[in-house]
C-alpha cells in the first residue's frame, strides 16, 4: 500500500490537510502518537459533558470564509466567552470594561472610568517601561494591574512580572461600554456535541493510526507514502540538532463533583499569586448542560523540558532565531510539509490553523 500522503498528527491542521486531500482524490493515511484523535482540540465525553482535556476551546473568528467552513461538520451553540475574575473575594467581570471598573471604583459612567485610568498611569510616572510591570501600569495603572494582571502573569509565566520583558504584553485593550463578550469576533460558539466529532467527520473514509510516533512508523512500515506532512515539533523533526525550541506547559487537575453547578460560569480566572492555579474551568457551561453533576479543570501553568506536553511558544528573540534556522531546513524538504501549531513553532486559534491549512492546501495545488 502506498499513500500520496502520510500525515503526522490528527490535530486540526492534519484533519483539515487530510480531509481536502481526500476530496482531491489522494490516498492518505494519518498518524498520531496520542491515544485518541484531534490533537488539543480533543473532548471527551463523560456522561453527557464534554471535558476539554488540553484546555478549554471557544471557536471564534471574523473570517467569513472559516466560518462557513468548520459549520459543514457541526453546528455551533450560542455560546459567549464572558471570563471571571477572582481575587481574593472581589469577583470582576473580563475582559476590562465598564462592568469591571465600576466594581472596582464604584462608578458608573466610561468618562469616569477614563479619569481614573488617566490618573493612575499620570501619578506612576512612567516613560520607558523596562519590564512587563512598568509596560502594564502605563498602560492600565495601578488597581486593574495589581487585581487583575500581576498574579495571573506571574503564575502564567513561573517569574516576577519586574523580570518578564515588556514586549510580552503589548497592548492591554480596555473597553468603555457594558460588553463582557471577550472577544471582538464576529462567529463565535461551541459546536454542539464536542470537537472530536468535527475531526471524526473531517477523517471520514481516511485511514487513521492511533499510539505511533513518526519515527515509530517509519522504522516499522518504511516510506510507503510520497510526502509527508508534519504537524508535530519542527525541532523534534531534526532531532533539536540545532538546539531546543522553548514553550511553556500546562498541567490540567480533573475532578467531578456531585453538585449541578460548582461556579456559575465556565471560566473563572484566579489573579491572585497566592491560589496555585490559574483558572478553573467548568466544562458544562459550555453547552449549557443540565446534569446533576459537573467537571472542573484546575489549570496550572508549568515550566515545559524536553518530552512535556508543548502548549504555549515562548517566541522571544532567541527561541524565534532558532526557529528561523529550523525553518530554513525545511524550506530544503522537496518531500516535507511542516504545518500547525509546533510545526510551525506559532500560536494559533483555530480559525487561523483552518485558514492556514486552506492556504496550504491551495498553494500545493492538488
Ligand atoms: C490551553 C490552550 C487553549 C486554547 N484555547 C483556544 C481557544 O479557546 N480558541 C481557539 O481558537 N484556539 C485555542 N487554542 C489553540 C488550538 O488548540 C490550536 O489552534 C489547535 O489545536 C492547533 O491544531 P494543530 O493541528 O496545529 O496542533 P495539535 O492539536 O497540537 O495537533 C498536533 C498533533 O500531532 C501529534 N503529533 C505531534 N508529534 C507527533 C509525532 N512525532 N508523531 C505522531 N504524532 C505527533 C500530536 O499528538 C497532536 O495530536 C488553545 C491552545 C491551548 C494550548
């Protein structure tokens, strides 16, 4: 048996990759060293609730394009990201708006709110921020940067935000109306039943192999495809010859618990230093389920080595440079297509891995 394609990972760039070669007439066959399919986009179904097991995914994009796209495999509920702060026992409503300043100050009006951010950042004095603390309260000022941002950073990023480089945080939008919809986009939802189920139909009549690696199958089968394309770590590919890429990890703590509604929300973001945990997730309200139970997810973000769960790039100037390098190699690979989030060594959303793996499938012309 030989395939056009051997796709390495069946995340959501391998699955949009896979499904569009396939309604091209080539013969694919898709690997992944998991247990299961669909990457980190991967839900599992526990008693009617799906549990984001690598973190919790809301589909939102402003591209029309991707939209009409991803609602070919499922429909899409009408959820909206509205995030909680909690710090301390002070509760605020994200992303920064009218609902959390006038908690905060107890004012009521966007003008008051305006001069108070105004006077916070004037009295700090700051002209060159030299570090992510003095970026972020000359962007916010004090209160928002003390409650809501210094805690959550410094659990995020393992360090004092005074030892974190500025360019980590470039802007801080600040929104002026009553809107607690965290993102600006246009689309946004879950898709009903889960994510795995959008995989499961874009794999449709593709052959998929779960629990090998790619070396794993190359030593076991040999190249029985024509190309190869590789969603995994790019520097993993040339066995880090070049040096390691860096990211940071996250370590998920799962429990059910025997109540109908644990938080009243789906994310609650902890800002203060001292809870370990960044966020706790609670899955059902992601559907709006009903069940007289629930599952939560306690987040911990966590210093990433070599063989951790890679989540998020650290794209800083020396981690970019030896992507850079790694990137000039694969430009070389008649046979290699690097793509997605490690291949790629690049955050994505999800509509931008679609978009990305739409363009790619053009460019090869298939
Ligand atoms: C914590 C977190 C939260 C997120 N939340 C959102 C969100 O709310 N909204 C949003 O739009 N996006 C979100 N994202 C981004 C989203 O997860 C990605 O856009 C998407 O999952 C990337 O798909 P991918 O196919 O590139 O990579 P992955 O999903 O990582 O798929 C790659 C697959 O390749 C397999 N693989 C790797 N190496 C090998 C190998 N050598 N051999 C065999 N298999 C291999 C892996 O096991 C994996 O299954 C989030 C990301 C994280 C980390």
């Amino acid at each position: 048996m030989k395939y056009d394609y051997l796709i390495v990972g069946s995340g959501l760039y391998g699955a949009v990759f896979a499904y569009e070669m396939k309604k091209r007439g080539k013969k694919c066959l898709v690997i992944d060293k998991r247990k299961h399919i669909g990457g980190n986009i991967y839900c599992e179904d526990v008693d009617g609730i799906h549990v984001h097991k690598y973190g919790a995914h809301i589909f939102h994009t402003s591209n029309k394009k991707v939209w009409d796209y991803i609602n070919q495999f499922a429909e899409f509920n009408n959820y909206i990201n509205s995030p909680i702060a909690k710090y301390k026992d002070e509760l605020y409503n994200l992303p920064f708006n009218m609902n959390t300043f006038s908690k905060m100050w107890g004012i009521s009006t966007p003008k008051e709110a305006q001069e108070m951010i105004k006077n916070q950042i004037a009295d700090l004095n700051i002209t060159e921020p030299k570090n992510l603390e003095e970026q972020a309260l000359s962007l916010v000022g004090k209160d928002v940067y003390e409650k809501l941002i210094k805690g959550y950073t410094e659990k995020q990023w393992g360090r004092d935000c005074k030892e974190l480089p500025s360019f980590i945080i470039k802007r801080l939008p600040l929104r002026f109306t009553y809107d607690n919809n965290y993102f600006n986009d246009r689309y946004q939802g879950i898709p009903i039943g889960g994510y795995t189920k959008i995989i499961e139909k874009m794999l449709e009549g593709t052959p998929v192999e779960l629990g090998i690696s790619y070396k794993e199958f190359l030593a076991k089968n040999g190249k029985i495809f024509d190309k190869v394309l590789y969603t995994g770590m790019i520097d993993e590919y040339y066995d880090y010859k070049l040096g390691v890429l860096e990211y940071r990890s996250v370590r998920f703590e799962e429990e059910r618990i025997e109540e109908e509604n644990y938080q009243g929300n789906a994310v609650v973001n902890y800002t203060e230093r001292e809870v370990p945990y960044t966020r706790v997730i609670e899955h059902k309200h992601f559907e709006f389920g009903t069940q007289p139970f629930t599952i939560i997810s306690r987040e911990y973000s966590s210093e990433w080595k070599k063989g951790d769960e890679p989540y998020y790039p650290i794209n800083n100037e020396k981690n970019n440079a030896l992507y850079e390098e790694y990137k000039a190699l694969a430009e070389q690979e008649n046979d290699v297509i690097f793509g997605g989030r490690l291949g790629n060594y690049k955050y994505y959303d999800m509509d931008k891995v679609i978009e990305a793996a739409l363009n790619k499938v053009d460019e090869i012309g298939a």
